[in-house]
C-alpha cells in the first residue's frame, strides 16, 4: 500500500539532507526507520502502562512494603555491590 505524506518544509528538507548525505538510500526508507522507531516507543509506554496498572492494582489491594524498609534493603544491596568492587 502506497501511503503519501506532507512533511511540511522542514522534515522534508531534513529527510532529503539524510537521503543526501548517504546515510538512507530513500526517502521511503527514513520513514519506515521513523514509523518503526514510534513502534517501538509505543511497545515501550504499553510496557510502562502495565507496570503502573499492576503496582495501582497492589496497592489498592494493600500489597505494599513502608518505603523505609524498601529504600533499606536497595542501600544494602548497593553497599554489597560496592563492597565486591
């Protein structure tokens, strides 16, 4: 499927500079670098939307540690960690 888009003069002028400097060897091929990008950030943000969605869901159902003894047990492990450095 052909899909035909208006950059506007900037982009354009950006994708033609990259095409131009050897970098890409279309235009067709900087936007299909540019769609996958967006796909992978869109995969990272639904990954992030999980995380947040289960830790809502625990700490509505009360499944939660004081931050006192979360933020001990991380120094803890970062003083083993330099320890063994």
């Amino acid at each position: 499927m052909a899909v035909s888009a208006d950059l506007g003069d900037v982009l354009e002028s950006f994708v033609t500079r990259l095409v131009a400097s050897g970098r890409y060897h279309s235009k067709s091929e900087v936007l299909r670098e540019g769609v996958r990008l967006i796909q992978e950030r869109e995969a990272r943000l639904a990954a992030l939307d999980a995380s947040i969605a289960r830790g809502l869901a625990d700490a509505d159902a009360g499944r939660v540690k004081p931050s006192s003894e979360v933020f001990d047990r991380l120094e803890a492990k970062l003083a083993a960690k330099t320890d063994h450095t």
